[in-house]
C-alpha cells in the first residue's frame, strides 16, 4: 500500500505534562533554588563540626587553650542555629513548590486516558498493513552463560528483556545494540541561550545531562567553552602546545581536555581542525624518543581517540605505543623509579598516566596482558612518595581503576577540600584534579563536599581569557589543562566503581545474590551495530524478566589448569581463546556453569571478531596440589649452605588424567647471600631472575615432583623468605 493509512486507539503510557508556563518555570526555579540552600547549609554544618575536632598536624597546646575553645564553640553554635533556619526555609518553600506543581499536573493526568489516531487508506481492501511502533518501556541487555564441560567450553549469548506495558505473547523479536531513533539526518540547527547561573536547567545532550546529575552548573560548564576557545588561540601552527622538553605533555594534555569534552578529530565540531593537527603531532612521535610520562600521554590520547572514532588508521599507532609502554612501564627505568623521584610530570604521576593510558587501551578494545596487575604491584612506592598526600591520591586513582573499589571518606575530601586553594598556589593542579576523579568515583558526601569546593574555586579563579594562572613548574599550558580536566569530571570517564567495574578476575556469587542489573545493549557493544534474532518466538510479561538465547557456540581452546600452591593449594580454571563469530561480543557478564552447577560469574570483554580473549573460570572442585618443603643446614666456619627440597603432589579424584601447571617463585637472592639451581649456571640463573622469576612445573596424577636449591650465605647472617 502506497499510502498507509489505519484506525487505532491505545492507551497513553506517558502522560504529558502542562505546557512550561511561566508559573511553571518559576516553581521550577524555586525547587532548584531550595535544593541548593539545603546542600550549602549542610555543608556549612559538616565545616563547623570540623572546626571542633583538632587535626594531628596542628599545635594542640594552642588550639586547646580556653579562649580557643570557647571560640570554636560559639562558631559551632552561631552555625547550628543558622543551618536550622536555613534548612527549614529550604524545606517549606521546597515543599509548596511542588504541591502547587501537582496541583497544575493533576488535571492532565485525569483526562489522559488514551490516544487515537485515524488515518484513511483508501482501496486499500486485501492489503497487509505493517505497523511500526516504538515502546520506551520495554529494555535488553546482554548476558552470558559459560557451560564447562571437562577442558572444553561453551559460550551461550544470552538477552536479559524487561517491559513494563502491556503483555507479549509468542512474538518475534529481534534485539538490536542500536537505539531505533537514531537520525540519520543532520539535527536542526538548536539556537543557544546565552545567561549566567549557578544551577543547570534544560539540558537534553548526554554530557549536559551527566553534568547535571553529578554536580556540574553553567558556570563550570561556561569556563570550560572558554578554555577551549582560548586554547585554539595558543596552538602552534603545527599543531602543538607548550615548548621545549613539556612539549609533547602539553599538546597531550591539552589534546585530551579537547577530548574530554566531546570534541575529536573526525566528528563535524568547531574544533575538529584543532584535535586533527593536534593528533597528528602526536601520532609522528615515536615512542623510542620520549620519556616514560610523555608516552603514557601520548598513548593516552591516542587510544582514547581511538575509542571515540574507531579511526582504523590510528589503531597501528596505538598497538605499537601501547606495547612501547608495556616494556618502558616495567622496565628499569619504569614507574617503579620514577614514583620515588620528585620534580615537573615526575613521580606519582607517571604511574596514574600509565594506568590511564592503560585503561584507554581497553576501551578501545587492545590487548594489554597483565599491565594492570603489574601497575597494582607498584602501589607501595606510589604510596611512599616524597609527597606522602600526593602518593595518597595518585594510589587511590589507581586502585580505582584497577578495579580495587576503594572509597574515599568525608574527613579525607574535607581535607583535600580545604589544600585545592594550597595546591592551587603552589602550581599542583594534579592533586586537584586526581582528587576530583578519586571523589567523583567514590561518590557519596565525599564527592559533594569536594565537588563544591574545587569547582566554585576553579570558577572564579578563571581569567577573562580563558585561562588560570597556575605557576606549575611544566608551564602554563599543562597547569591550565589539569584545571580544565577537573571541570570536565562529570562526563569524562564512566562511574568504574558499579557492577564489576575494572576487575579482570573471577568471582563466587553468593547463596541470595540480588538479581542483576540490565546492562545496557549500546554500551556494551562499544558503539557496534549488532542484532540479534532469536530462533522461536519470545513472550514478554510486565514486570518480569525474560531470558532469550540468541546464540551458542564452541569456544577453541582448552581449559588451562594452574595452582599457586606457595599461595593456597587450590587448582584454578582459565581458558585462552578467541571470538570464533563473525561479529563481537559484546561485553557482560557470564555465569558459569559446571556439568551442571552453576558456580559464579566471570566478565566477558568486549571483543572483535577472530580476537582473543581470556575467561577466569573458577576452581576446580576436588583437585589441589600438595605442597611440602623441607630444609636442611650445613653450618660452615666462614658460610653455611642452606639446602631446599619443595616436593608437589597432585591429589585428585579417582581416574583423573589431566596434568596441572604449577607456578613457584625464584626466592631473589639479597646482597651476600648466593643462589645456586641444580642444572642452572649462573648466566642462566640471571636471566631466569631478570625475565621471569617462576619455576613451571606439570604436575601429573599419581607422580610426584621435588624442585631444589641451595641457598649460600654468611655465617654472620640468618636466611629468610620474605613474599612482597
């Protein structure tokens, strides 16, 4: 039929709302405005209190004297009282404000009881009508089943569906990772509204929303378009910021405030000339040439860029810096070194930008092995840094996102909170910013409490031009660019700290484990167009969940044993295999299920076809190695000899056959004392120390296995086994 036409009525799911009288918008102002007096009056009571607890680094003879004390006192009080007042003036016009706003929805929502709409098909008798509607209601997410069975495994892709409209009965469904709405047609061109405010009204776009859900305003968001168009202004014609050695951090830096904010280099934007120049800089550098830090920078940048646009001619550059980072991190010269040592881009800094460049890498779907594990290794030097706050922080911005989960609490953001006018001074507008990000991750009061403060502080300390006077010892550009960064928390990174977060590993699921979120489809995906038809047909009821299979298919490989028993004598299961489909998987997690049981869940990464991949698997039930080390001492006049024998035995049920790789460190010989292998010289021995300090060993059923050495050393001296 060339002119569809059709009689229908339907209920109305959504009702609409008034029309945003000015009655309306002043309610609304006024909401806003309540709600921003309660947050400034808790605030001013969480400071009072503060103001009676004496910190440790302070003269407490001074502060404990008599007229001290009666000072804080009377601060504290004059404050209660005044925050009462407040919040009870917030509260009631808060309150009549919303009455007054449900008293002009009301009548709406009584009349809207359905829709109809007719339109007329004329001759249109024999003909198949299609209709095509979209349900908001209604939402999917991906979701795995892993079916191990012996050493092989079976990937089921799996779609969680809820809807909460009507009832479908034994209907086709095909689930996309695409929303149905999606223009295909260049937007309207919107008319902006220029003003001046502290709340954010009105915003429709993702990063505005995410703005003003975490805690953005106008303001912020205004300093940041003004930072933006003044750094256009100081490009380099080649593309560059900064000069001599803080180059490359300064156009890094500054490329990725540009990307933070939404803007890259492929993408129709007012600044798509500036990132393209910009990248391109980045992209002629080559790693060989550039100091640890810059290349964490660059590999940044250039990942992160990569994950924004999928710009396959990026995707070599970004291999090849994220191997070069792989090597330079965990060097000699690595982040282990460079965390002890002070100055400009130095110390605890370069293993945050490590750790970022690293986690860009994941998002833009590359391979980096175990660099996350090793960068966790570093923590104890991070956290002793000369700058014992900034080593804090900068391990806190780790652990967050190596997956560690740990959380920030309200007297430590209050404290970092009353140093941003101090850090700001002294040009260390790092702190700033990895404060922002810590907090931000953490959320709660913590995030509020900073968030106010360094926010507001930013803000009005911005010059007219777009810029801040920060004497930071790698110069104006890079300390402009961490000022901006701060401000663009609210959307530059995703909350890590929800669901399983950056964690690579397996986990147990509790007896009543709460049932888990829908992830979502597109973010899963990263972006992909995939869809899905499911075999039969689907029924979908209102308010309960649906669990369709989609796919299921072999996945190569065999399943891995391996068992730590220096650690604990379990044997653990883990499989290295590839995404034999011709499409990606999208990321979620799996359930695994055991001949059978179910026994926790493990994350599957997002993955391109004919890519691979690693799935922890949990433990195998029943099998553990045991471990017995003996020792033995032949005391000399000048040196004694120790002597270790450490047997392993694999004990397994009956008629088991498989073979188990067993993992034990090389003790690292300290000054004077000598380690002597059987079978190894001592070139032999370096270099087993220097690239990989594991004895590997396959243990099989019903035979054991005895690893020994010598350990020579002074007869002054008492040998130890210390595990860091």
């Amino acid at each position: 039929v060339s002119r569809s036409t059709w009689r229908f009525a339907a209920p109305a799911e959504v009702t609409e709302r008034p029309a945003d009288t000015a009655e309306v918008a002043q309610l609304r102002h006024v909401i806003a405005e309540a709600t921003a007096a309660r947050e400034r009056a808790r605030l001013r009571a969480r400071l009072a209190s503060a103001a009676n607890t004496l910190p440790a680094d302070r003269d407490k003879e001074v502060l404990s004297a008599p007229e001290a004390i009666q000072a804080r006192l009377a601060f504290a009080s004059a404050n209660a009282d005044s925050v009462a007042r407040d919040e009870a003036a917030a509260d009631q016009a808060m309150e009549s404000a919303k009455t007054r706003l449900a008293e002009l929805d009301e009548p709406v929502r009584a009349t809207a009881a359905q829709r109809e709409t007719a339109l007329e098909i004329p001759d249109a008798g024999g003909k198949r009508i299609e209709v095509t509607y979209r349900l908001p209601q209604a939402s999917w997410g991906p979701a795995y089943r892993l079916e191990v069975a012996g050493d092989q495994v079976r990937l089921v892709l799996l779609a969680r569906a809820e809807m909460s409209g009507d009832a479908w009965g034994a209907v086709p469904i095909t689930f996309s990772s695409r929303a149905p709405d999606r223009a295909l047609t260049l937007r309207p061109l919107a008319i902006p509204q220029l003003g001046v405010g502290d709340t954010v009204e009105g915003f429709t776009t993702p990063r505005a929303q995410r703005q003003v859900k975490y805690g953005g305003s106008k303001a912020s968001e205004s300093s940041v378009d003004g930072v933006l168009r003044s750094a256009t202004f100081g490009q380099a014609p080649d593309g560059s910021w900064g000069a001599g050695r803080f180059r490359t951090a300064s156009t890094a830096l500054r490329t990725l405030a540009f990307l933070g904010a939404g803007y890259d280099h492929q993408t129709p934007n007012k600044y798509k000339h500036a990132v393209k120049l910009a990248i391109d800089v980045l992209v002629g550098l080559k790693p060989e040439d550039l100091p640890l830090n810059d290349l964490a920078l660059t590999t940044t940048v250039i990942c992160e860029a990569l994950a924004m646009t999928g710009d396959a001619a990026l995707k070599p550059v970004a291999v090849r810096d994220v191997e070069a980072l792989r090597v330079r991190a965990f060097g000699t010269d690595g982040i282990v070194p460079a965390a002890a040592r002070s100055g400009a881009l130095d110390g605890p800094m370069v293993a945050v930008n490590a750790t970022m460049a690293f986690k860009s890498a994941l998002s833009a779907g590359l391979d980096i092995g175990d660099a996350l594990m090793l960068v966790r290794d570093a923590l104890p030097i991070v956290e002793q840094a000369r700058d014992r706050r900034m080593g804090r922080i900068a391990s806190l911005t780790i652990r967050t996102f190596c997956g560690m989960h740990p959380r920030v609490e309200l007297a430590e953001a209050q404290r970092w909170a009353a140093a941003v006018p101090e850090w700001f001074k002294r040009g260390e507008v790092e702190a700033i910013y990895l404060a922002a990000m810590v907090t931000f991750q953490s959320g709660g009061d913590a995030w509020k409490v900073y968030n106010a403060v360094a926010r507001d502080f930013l803000v009005t300390h911005e010059n007219v031009d777009g810029t801040w006077t920060v004497p930071h010892p790698a110069g104006a550009d890079v300390g402009i660019a961490y000022c901006q960064l701060a401000l663009e928390i609210y959307y530059r990174y995703a909350l890590v700290n929800v669901g399983t977060g950056g964690g690579a590993g397996f986990s147990r699921s509790p007896i009543f484990a709460p049932i888990p979120e829908i992830a979502s489809a597109e973010a899963a995906s990263n972006g992909w167009p995939m869809r899905w038809t499911p075999a039969g047909a689907v029924t979908l009821l209102p308010g309960a969940r649906a669990e369709v299979e989609l796919a299921a298919f072999e996945l190569p490989g065999h399943v891995a044993l391996t068992s730590i028993p220096q650690q604990e004598d379990s044997v653990w299961r883990a499989l290295a295999t590839r995404n034999p489909t011709t499409q990606p998987l999208p990321g979620a997690d799996a359930v695994v299920v055991v001949d059978g049981h179910a026994c926790g869940t493990t994350p599957v990464p997002f993955t391109l076809p004919g890519k691979e991949l690693s799935l922890a698997l949990g433990v195998e039930p029943g099998v553990r190695v045991q471990r017995i080390a003996k020792e033995n001492s032949d005391d000399g006049f000048r040196s004694r000899t120790l002597s270790v024998a450490i047997t392993y035995k694999l004990i397994a049920p009956d008629k088991w056959t498989r073979a188990v790789a067993v993992l034990e460190p090389v003790p690292l010989p300290e000054a004077g004392v000598t380690l002597v292998v059987p079978g190894m010289d001592h070139g032999q021995l370096e270099r087993r120390l220097r690239e990989d300090p594991l004895w590997h060993l396959d243990l099989h059923p019903e035979a054991e296995q005895t690893l020994r050495y010598d350990v020579t050393y002074p007869a002054s001296m008492r040998p130890f086994l210390e595990y860091r």
